[in-house]
C-alpha cells in the first residue's frame, strides 16, 4: 500500500510542477510582449526609458 501511494504523490507532484512550468512560460511570453510594445511606444522626445525603473 505504501508504495502504492508513493507512486500516486510522486506523479501528482509531477504534473504539479509540469502545470507550474507551463503556466510560468505563459507568463514569460506574456511579459516579452509587454516589454516589446513598450519598447517600440516609447515616448518621441528621446526622453529615455517607457519605465521608470
């Protein structure tokens, strides 16, 4: 029973970690293409950086 139950907590920390991984890359892209408007909207006076850090 115990290695039975092993099994079953170890695929669902898997598929825990593959549904974490997989939602942190959406989030990667999704701030890439933030980064991108804002570079490419920056403001026409050359004043510099879109963000203030």
């Amino acid at each position: 029973m115990v290695p039975l139950l092993l099994v079953l907590l170890l695929v669902l920390l898997l598929f825990g970690v593959g549904f974490a991984v997989k939602i942190l890359w959406w989030v990667a892209v999704a701030v890439l293409i933030l980064w991108l408007v804002g570079f490419v909207a920056r403001p026409k006076d050359g004043s510099g950086r879109w963000y203030r850090w």
